[in-house]
C-alpha cells in the first residue's frame, strides 16, 4: 500500500489563477418552444436586460416602483434599476430536444433553454445591490413573464430555478501564481 501523498500546492493547480469561493450562486432556466419567428423577441428581452430604460418601461417594474415607492418614501429607484441590470450579468442559451405527452399522444419538440447564473461579487453581499435577491424579479419578470406576454401563443414556457448552488470561479490572477483560498475564507 502507498504512503499517503500531500495535496498539490496551489501554484500547481492552476498557474497564474486565483480560486473564489465556492460561494452561493442561484441558476435559473427559461424554457420556451423553439420556433423561426421567437428569435427577434427572444434578442430583445434578452439584450434589454442590459439597458436601464428599456427595464423601467417594463409594465411590471413600473408597477413594482410605483408600489415601491407607496411603501417606501426613502425608496432609491435608480439603485434598484442599476441592480436589476448588473445582476443580470450574462446568460447562456442552448437547444434542447424533447417529447412530451399531449392530449393527442407524444409530441416532439425542440426547445431554447436560457439559463442565468446570479452571483455576488466579492465576499460580502451589500444589502442594496444583493444579486441574488434580485435575481428572481430579473429572471421571472423581466424574461418568462414578458415572453408569456409579448409571445402570448404558447401554452406553457417553463422556469426552473436551481436555489442552492453552489459556484466557484477561477480568475486569471495578474500578480503571480495561483492561490486558493483557505477555509476560514471561503463562504459558507
């Protein structure tokens, strides 16, 4: 039987990166039917994500600010905004093929899965712009709900919402070799 042997060192696990986290992460999954005529709606909810005025003209952050702001006098709408559009920092989109079982027998389908994944950055999450709480209004309301509106032809398009993952990113460390971080570092 061998000795035990020591764990690499961090420099020789990924040279030239730096390890952060694992840290809470949440993932969510929009599923709708893949069809010609979704593409030009499908790119402007997606790339609206990045333009502060096209979320505020959004009926339902309209609703959610004039509710906000009925709640709250002390309410910072442009702080809200802001967060919505960094939290919603990029997004993936892959096909799918798939049957299901109508009313009528098995049906094949092809499907657009657009998946997000929310994370804070750095290593305390700051109340005001805590992604992860406004990942679910980002996902829910600013993407399936305007395809369920603005498409209006399906009968269903699916969310999935994956809570308790976990994430952990190596970046390219410009100062030198890689590290990780120690236990006491690393986030629950």
């Amino acid at each position: 039987m061998r000795p035990p042997t020591a764990p690499p060192k961090a420099s020789t696990l990924m040279a030239g990166y730096e390890l952060e986290g694992p840290k809470a992460a949440r993932m969510y999954e929009v599923i709708l039917p893949k069809k010609l005529g979704y593409f030009g709606k499908v790119q402007e909810v997606l790339e609206d994500l990045f333009d502060e005025e096209a979320i505020r003209a959004v009926p339902f952050i309209r609703q959610s600010i004039a509710d906000r702001r009925g709640r709250d006098s002390s309410f910072d709408e442009d702080g809200w905004i802001r967060t919505l559009r960094l939290a919603s920092g990029g997004y993936s989109i892959y096909e799918m093929d798939g049957r299901y079982l109508a009313a009528g027998g098995p049906v094949d389908e092809r499907v657009l899965v657009i998946r997000f994944i929310f994370h804070n950055f750095g290593p305390q999450a700051d109340s005001r712009t805590d992604f992860l709480d406004a990942s679910l209004e980002v996902v829910n309301y600013l993407v399936a709900h305007r395809f369920a509106e603005e498409l209006g032809v399906e009968e269903q398009i699916w969310f999935l919402e994956y809570p308790a993952t976990r994430l952990a990113i190596w970046r390219k460390n410009p100062a030198g070799p890689a590290t990780l971080a120690t236990p006491k570092e690393r986030q629950p």
